[in-house]
C-alpha cells in the first residue's frame, strides 16, 4: 500500500514538529491547536495517521488550511514506522516530537530553539513537564518530579541508567543526529528510551529549559501502558544492553562489578547484566547478611573509605537511591567513575 499525502508545505521551516496519531479524536485537536498557538512560528507540523477507525483524520484534515500543516498517512501499524516516516518527510534543522494526547505550552519552541541556537553543543533540549488529567498514580507523580529535578546536562548523563530522564513527546533535537545515529529503532523494547540510550551512547549533550513546555497526559490506553514493548522486563532489557556497554567503556575493573541491592528484583536484573559479559563478584546490603550462593554478601558500612571496586546500584526504592548515593559520596567515590545508579 503505497503512502499517502496531503497538503504538502513547499516552506523549508527552522523546525519540524512530529506528531503521529491512532484513534485520538478525544485529545488530537487540543494537542494540534497548542502546536498552532506557539509563539514561535517557523515550524511545519507533519500529523501522522496510524490507521485511525475513528474520527481523528477528519480532525486532522480541518487544520490543513495552515500551510504549515500536512497530513501523512503510514499504512504499516506502529508508533516507530509513524515517527520515522514523519522525521524522513521533513526538513527543519531542528526536529520535535509532539503526542496527540498532550499539549505543549505557547512558549516551548520559542525557549527550545532559542536554547539550540545559543548553545551549540547541546544536541537535544526537553523541558519541565507537568502532569495532565485525574487521578494520577502516585509512582507517576514521583516520577515526574524525579524527571524536573534532572535538568542540566551531567544530571542526565548521570541518571541515564535510573529511569528515562526526559519526557519523549517533549524533546527537541538536531536534525544531524538522525543522520549520524539514525532514527527509532523497531523492537521489543521501548523505542523512545532506545533512541535516548544510543545518543547518550554517542556522547550527545542533552539539556532542559527550567520552564514548564509540556502537559503530559497518562491515559489508561497510552502506548507506554499497553504494548508490550513498555513492560518492565522490556525496559530492563534495552537497559542493560547499554548499561554493559557503558560499563566496558567506564569501568576500570571490568568486566568485574559489585551489584547495591541482594533482594529478587536486584538479582533479577543483574542476571541480566552477567548474561552481557559483566562479572558480578558480590552484592551489597543496609543489613547483616551471610553469603548467598556463591556470591558474598557486604554490608554496605564495610565498604572501604577509598574506591577498591565498582558498583552499580540497583536499588529502587524512592529516597534510598539519594542515601546511597550520598553514602558513597561522603567516602570519597566518584558517581560515574566509582558507582552508577541505575534503578
């Protein structure tokens, strides 16, 4: 089935903003008008049709008389095929994506591209998120204050392997970096912390404006909550890929590590890592354990005041991760050298 168009924009805008959508004619027109209303205005918006059976690409069709909007439609299911094809069909220096159940506030890509423009090591910018709708879960509303805490770019660098540090449906980029490290990838992981961990991978800086761009929506049948791609075991997964490549280049003892955390879901996880080539020798616990299996278990105020090892810390737990992390610190381990948390 060949790929249809419409209203195609002739312009050659500064940004292109991406915004695929599947059966969102509750939410697409908000999400399209908060694009409209930016105080910026050299943009052109490429509105993806996923196949929609409902009414989202009459809604899509009322904002084509804009001449920076145009409508695609990708026959082959999948938010990955959407994206690219809308990132292949535009051509702005700078490349934002945008999800039809959010909205972006008036100032977002005026503060993002001015970010871009001044900066020009930083190769991506997101922003301040804030949570939109009822009845949020509480894990949601932590981590979206975890996620406005990470703002500059070592903080993110730093916090890659904790969780994704940055909104997806928030960023803006460099259109260079598809060309160097190419666009999603397709698989059983999630995409938008895939494409995060490759750039990272390949040393582009990442930065937030301290100002709130975007209202993120958590509704019951969002991607992230459906498809199994965005399960935990999914997420680990594509985790520990890149956090053992990380660690081959990083580690000074590789492939020899010491796992922060001895319980199931620790364990767990760094099975995952062993089966990528790191050695754990021990694991690390807040209480008096005998050795488990053939691993030793080490209290953690057993640890020596000067780094003999590395560690990764697989502890999940909300304020436990700061503790540990300013356990280390205060004997003199480095985060990123000595440690890195990753849970």
């Amino acid at each position: 089935m060949s790929r249809k168009h419409e209203a195609v924009n002739p312009r050659r805008p500064l940004v292109s903003v991406i915004l695929p959508f599947y059966n969102a004619e509750n939410t697409l027109q908000r999400a399209i008008q908060s694009i409209l209303d930016q105080i910026y205005s050299d943009f052109e918006l490429i509105l993806i049709d996923n196949n929609s059976t409902d009414r989202s690409n009459e809604i899509a069709k009322e904002v084509l008389v804009d001449p920076r909007v145009q409508l695609i439609h990708e026959p082959e299911q999948g938010v990955v095929q959407a994206a690219n094809l809308g990132i292949k069909e535009s051509s702005g220096k700078y490349i934002a994506r945008m999800d039809a159940d959010d909205w972006s506030y008036p100032s977002r890509f005026e503060r993002q591209v001015a970010l871009l423009e001044a900066e020009p090591e930083v190769g991506l910018v997101s922003g301040l998120v804030r949570y939109h709708g009822e009845h949020p879960k509480d894990g949601f509303l932590k981590y979206l204050d975890w996620v406005n805490e990470v703002t500059e770019s070592q903080e993110i660098y730093l916090n890659q392997f904790v969780e994704y540090p940055i909104v997806n449906p928030s960023i803006m980029f460099r259109r260079e970096l598809i060309d160097k490290y190419g666009a999603y990838h397709e698989g059983d992981f999630p995409e938008d912390y895939e494409f995060f961990l490759r750039l990272q991978q390949g040393g582009v800086e990442m930065k937030k404006v301290k100002a709130d761009i975007l209202k993120w929506s958590d509704l019951p049948n969002r991607l992230t909550r459906t498809h199994p791609s965005y399960t935990d075991d999914a997420f680990e997964r594509i985790k520990s890929k890149y956090l053992a490549d990380w660690l081959q280049a990083y580690n000074p003892n590789f492939p020899t590590i010491w796992i922060w955390g001895a319980g199931k879901i620790a364990r767990k996880k760094s099975k995952m890592l062993s089966e990528r080539g790191v050695r754990i020798e021990g694991f690390i616990e807040v209480t008096k354990k005998n050795q488990s299996g053939d691993l030793p278990v080490l209290h953690f105020e057993e640890l020596p005041e000067k780094p003999d090892r590395f560690i990764v810390s697989y502890v999940a737990k909300w304020g436990a991760r700061a503790e540990i992390k300013q356990f280390l610190l205060g004997r003199g381990w480095k985060e990123g050298v000595d440690f890195i948390l990753a849970a």
